[in-house]
C-alpha cells in the first residue's frame, strides 16, 4: 500500500482545521501520515489544536449540517501527537516519533510566507523521511468523505499521474460543482474552473493535489514567489510542461468552504493580478495578451467598484 503524507496548512483557522482532521481521521485508506504546519497564527491556533488532540477541547457542529457525518463522531482521544519547529521538522523529525504509533505531526513555521512556503515545509519534512510514495496537499477549510483518499490514491496509481485532484464541492451546497481542474487561457493568462470533467487540463486546483514523489524530485517543490494564488496553477502547468499527467478521480469527493481563510478585498484582488501577471511575464511571454488581461481586470474592477457604491447608497 502507497504511503502518503497529508499536508494541511493552517492560518487563523483551527476550527476548520479540526473539522478536516475528523474527517480525514475517518479515512478507510490506512496507510497516511498527517502534517499539519501552522502558518504562524495569530489566534493561537497550535495551542488549540493540541488541546483538541489532547481532548481537552471538542468541535461542535449543528445537526442540521448535511456535512456532519463526514466529521462526526469524533475520534476517540487523546491522539498521539508530536510538535516540530520548522528547523525541527526540516531535519526530518526526533527518534521520539519510532516510539509513537502513527502520530499526528504538528509543525509551527515562525512565520506567514505564504501558502506555497507553508506547504513546502511539510513536503521538505516528508522528503527527509523518503518513505513515500505520494503527497497529498488538502486544504484546511475542507470535509472529505471516507473513502475520498483511497479512490484518489487508486485512480493515481491506475493512471499513472504526476498531479491526481478531487472533484471538488461547494461545503455549503454539497451538491454544486466548484471545479474539475482548470484551463489556462494561454493569450490573456486567465484561469478558469471546469464545471464538467475533461482529460485535458492544465492545472488542479490547490484545495486537494496528490503529488507523486516523481514530480517532486525532477519538478521540485511548489513556487514561493507568489504568497496566495496562482501557486497551483503555475505548479500545476509547469508539472504539465514537464511531461506528467494532470488528472481527476471523479469517485474523490472533497467538500470545501473556498476562502474560509481568506477574505474578499482590494488587496486580495491586487495581489491576484500581480500573481497573474507574474505568471504571464514567466510562461506566456505575449505583451498583446497581458495589457488586453490588465485591462480586462481594471474594468471589471471599476465595475464591481459602481456596483458596491449603488448597493451603499441604496439606488
């Protein structure tokens, strides 16, 4: 059976975090190892988690959530646990972890860099250990169901695929579509969720990524230069270019809340423009493309900017 390390980042959101792990925990795949690497939270959120793992804390959802049986009942505490420092973890762990059977590995960063940088600190502790056949990078704000990992894992390996992705949900409309993947509109450098399967895609969106070890030891870990958005997609097309294949187990289900971490602002639409543009000047190389995309962006941003001013004003 095919080792695989869990990698879930987490900033400021232990209570989505502590979800996604009773959810994982319920997994029928057995043969796991969770990471969960703290992007250096403000509210906390390590202190928590391991008082959840400790049992000294319980999560609580409502009855009338169509998700809660993803999550609930809980798993029975305490759960081994270990905690890493970022230096710790790097240099692959403590001969404490031999003498635990298969502990949850928390890793604090000591700092915010960004969801690439939180992410690569759990796949550079899994590369110390080289006992894996994949990483599986899944997003916090996330439910998944309990055979979810295994079919993800099946399809992977009957496909032979660089970049497996789950057919991703909307938490809060569990039978709506967010995305099988994505394309790339190689002119302008836009992005674009598929709502229907396909075999062609360019790119798997970030929230669940099945990484073979293959693509990590020829392509590399995931691009830092970016803080938040477009890191899937440059990785993604860039693994592409590489000769692997992207696909998408349509019987992996992962349910999630989409920006449960982040929040809707000027400066997140800033930087997904800087980040685009980024990705342009560094694959597409079309001048033409890039003002025409820029514009596009502008535009759009005026007009959501005359939306929300009537909205205010009350016209």
């Amino acid at each position: 059976m095919n080792k695989v390390y869990i990698i879930i980042l987490n900033y400021n959101g232990w209570q989505d975090t502590v979800e996604c792990l009773e959810s994982v925990l319920k997994s029928d795949y057995e043969s796991y190892q969770i990471i969960v690497v703290d992007n250096n939270s403000s509210d906390n959120s390590m202190a928590y988690l391991i008082k959840w793992a400790k049992e000294e804390l319980c999560l609580w959802l409502p009855d009338k959530n169509p998700l809660k049986k993803l999550s609930f009942p809980f798993k029975k505490k305490p759960l081994n646990y270990i905690l890493y420092s970022k230096e710790e973890a790097l240099k692959g762990g403590k001969e404490i972890e031999k003498n635990l059977k298969n502990p949850l590995v928390f890793i604090q960063s000591g700092e915010n860099r960004g969801f690439a940088a939180g992410n690569n600190i759990g796949i550079k502790y899994a590369l110390a250990k080289d006992d894996f056949e994949y990483v599986w990078l899944l997003n916090n704000d996330t439910v998944i169901e309990r055979n979810t990992l295994k079919n993800l894992i099946n399809y992977a390996n009957k496909k032979q695929t660089g970049i497996c992705g789950s057919v991703l949900k909307y938490y809060n409309e569990p039978d709506k579509i967010q995305a099988y993947g994505g394309k790339i509109n190689k002119f302008l450098g836009t992005t674009k969720h598929l709502l229907k399967y396909s075999n062609d895609i360019d790119y798997i969106v970030g929230a669940s990524m099945l990484i073979h070890k293959d693509v990590i030891k020829k392509v590399g870990l995931l691009p830092e230069d970016y803080f938040l958005y477009y890191e899937d997609v440059d990785y993604g097309f860039n693994v592409k270019r590489q000769g692997f294949k992207l696909d998408i187990a349509l019987n992996s289900i992962v349910y999630h809340k989409e920006g449960a971490s982040t929040k809707k602002s000027d400066n997140i639409d800033f930087l997904y423009l800087k980040n685009k543009i980024k990705f342009h000047k560094k694959y597409l190389k079309n001048k033409l493309g890039l003002i025409l995309s820029i514009t596009y962006s502008l535009i759009k941003r005026i007009k959501n900017l005359k939306h929300s001013l009537k909205c205010i004003k009350g016209d």
